[in-house]
C-alpha cells in the first residue's frame, strides 16, 4: 500500500523537477562536463572523473 503524495508537496516536486531539467538545459547548451568528484584520506576533495551532460542524460 503506497501512502498519497502531499499536494503541498506536489508542487515543490514539480518545480524542483523543472529545475533540473532548465539547469542540464543550460550545461547542454554549453557544452558544460559535471565533475565527479571524491576525497581523500585528508578530507580534501579533488575531480575524480569528468562526465559528459549527454552520458548522464542517456542514464535518465
């Protein structure tokens, strides 16, 4: 039995997914890379791997 989404909810849902789709939009058009990225043992983060805003739009 699933429980029913808030209505309240529903519409913040819809912006946040509008968003989203407006921001990978955008890198598109750039031709922007998002960048993966991960810390080391030091707690200092660094790009681990660069990826394409089509690869992770084929993953969608």
């Amino acid at each position: 039995m699933s429980i029913p989404l808030d209505p309240e909810n529903d519409w913040k849902n819809k912006i946040a997914d509008q968003i989203l789709k407006d921001l990978l939009d955008i890198h598109k058009i750039q031709g922007n890379t998002i960048k993966k990225m991960k810390a080391d043992q030091n707690g200092v983060f660094y790009v681990e791997e660069e990826i394409s805003i089509d690869d992770v739009l084929k993953q969608f």
